[in-house]
C-alpha cells in the first residue's frame, strides 16, 4: 500500500436515488479530504424515436424539456448542498445511456475515482445505476467505488478488507486503497484476506486424507505469499491481518467483511484462473450488490480495452 497522494477529480453518477445520495456523500468527503473537486453526474436518456421504438409513445417536446430542467434544478441543489459542507462541486447533465455518458465523463475529467451507488432508481428516464454498476466497474478507467443503499453515510475508514489471489490486479487494488483512502485512515487495519477452493470430494476418487493434506499445502503456500504482502505495509505502520481459508470466494468474503466490520472491501476486477486461485473478475461483481461496506475495484488498464457497453 503506497504512501497517500493526492487527487484532483472526483465522479460521483447521481440519479437522486438514496444509493446515489450516499455515493456523492462518500465523494465529497474523499473530495474534501484531497482538496479534490467533485463532479455530479446526471445522465438523462433521451426522447425516444418513434422510428427506433414504435412501441413506445414518445413524449410531446415540451414535456420532456420540462423533464430536463426539472432534472438540471435538482442536480445543482444537491451541488449545492455538497458546497455549504466545504467541497469544490460541478454539475454534469448528459444526455444519453448510462454507461457510455458515465464512462465519457469521468475520460472527459481525467477522473482519479468513480464513485456509485449500487442500486437507482426504476423508470424510463432514469439512470439505472443497479444494472450499469457491473459495467461501470468492468470499463471504467479509474478506481471504482461502488456504495451499497445502507450506506447513506460516509463514515470513517478504519478497517480494509482486501481480497487477494497474489495477481497483478489484487496488487493495485491495494495500492488504490492506500492512495485513495488512505488520508481518512487513522490507525487503519486492513486484512489480507485469500480464498481457495478444493476440488468437492464427491467428484474425486481420492480419499479425504489425501485432500485434507493437499488443501493444508494450499493453506500454507497462500499464508507465506500473504506475509510476504503484509511485510511492506506493516514497515509502514500499518497494522495487518492475514487469513487464509477454504470456501466460495462471493461468500467468504461477504461473511469476513462482516466478522471485522469492515468499512470498505478493496478489489481487483480480474484474478488468476485455476483451482488454487481466488479469480476475482466473476467474485468482484458477485460481491457488489450484498457487501456490507462500500466496495473499492480497481480494474487492470494495461488489458486491451473492453468494447463499449450498450445501456
């Protein structure tokens, strides 16, 4: 975990909805914190084409301008109210689907966190954050944190729980989590947490004894490698634990965030394939909508980039 730096920008997707309200609030705390600015993003989809859906009725032009003013008022009042608590606040209003505006504004930024809410609200001309949030943290270019609807708060950061499979991208989730929350750490605790599976016995024709020793070797290879990640940090002062253990990769992690209560889940969005290995890019999305704490991915840019997502 590096030594915190700086910010400059900060998105937060908005569609007013009480996931997206906790979202900014968790913005402009970070924003605060780095003397970052926060940038409100609103993506209004736009009038349909009888052409394009002749099953929808289009709605008459004046009506949906009164929409798009409706929606420009409320943005600038929720900047507004993020303004009188200290924080530097711009207003985006897009045009367009949810993950291409989303995705264009923070490149258009030069963004060093995304911040959204898990779930938004329903309705056809609003984002959908609950089914653009996977998107969002499969493509976007920057650091994503995704915060739950129970979070409506920020609250301080005290414990970090990073999932690791010892890969590249586990490495820089880590590195973000120090470089992004790091400034709001005070005596931070973070925990190492490594996933692995054994093959089920009832699809083996090896006897207990023989997998129980082999999962032991599993146990001990991933304890070495995970006190050889914890070295640097606690040189750093910070206090570590590591834990190693057997299971469903979505679920163990849910059920350690729990246990240590803590208050954000640091990831990678790719991983190692392979029976020994926790392979994040399925469990970071399996973990988004039930983790108990905002959840902090961070994506491998190096990769040849993704095709655009439709809305």
């Amino acid at each position: 975990m590096a030594q915190p730096s700086r910010m400059a920008t900060i998105v937060a997707a908005t569609d007013f909805s009480d996931a997206a309200g906790g979202a900014a609030e968790w913005g402009a705390q970070l924003a605060r914190t780095h003397a970052a600015r926060l940038v409100l993003v609103h993506a209004l989809l736009p009038p349909v084409s009888p052409t394009a859906a002749p099953e929808f009725v289009p709605l008459p032009p004046h009506i949906y301008e009164e929409e798009r003013r409706a929606v420009k008022e409320a943005l600038e009042k929720r900047a507004e109210e993020l303004r009188r608590t200290g924080c530097t606040v711009e207003t985006q209003l897009e045009i367009g689907p949810a993950a291409w505006t989303i995705l264009d504004a923070i490149e258009r930024c030069k963004a060093d966190l995304l911040v959204v809410g898990t779930r938004g609200l329903t309705g056809f001309k609003r984002i959908l954050i609950g089914s653009t949030a996977a998107r969002l943290v499969r493509d976007a270019s920057c650091p994503v944190l995704t915060v739950h609807p129970d979070a409506t708060q920020h609250r301080p950061v005290h414990r970090i729980l990073v999932p690791t499979d010892f890969s590249k991208d586990a490495a820089r989730a880590l590195e973000a989590a120090g470089r992004i929350l790091g400034p709001v750490t005070d005596h931070a605790r973070v925990t190492l947490l490594h996933v692995y599976r054994t093959t089920p016995e009832i699809v083996t024709p090896w006897p207990a004894p023989v997998l129980m020793e082999a999962s032991r070797d599993v146990e001990t290879e991933a304890r070495k490698l995970l006190e050889e990640t914890a070295a640097p940090l606690r040189e750093l002062g910070i206090e570590v634990d590591v834990l190693a253990r057997a299971g469903y990769p979505p679920e163990a992690i849910d059920e350690e965030a729990r246990r240590i209560g803590a208050d954000v889940i640091a990831m990678g969005t790719h991983g190692r394939s392979g029976l020994k290995r926790l392979f994040l890019g399925s469990t970071a999305e399996r973990v988004l909508p039930a983790a108990p704490c905002p959840v902090l991915t961070v994506r491998n840019t190096d990769r040849t980039e993704a095709t655009r997502p439709s809305a």
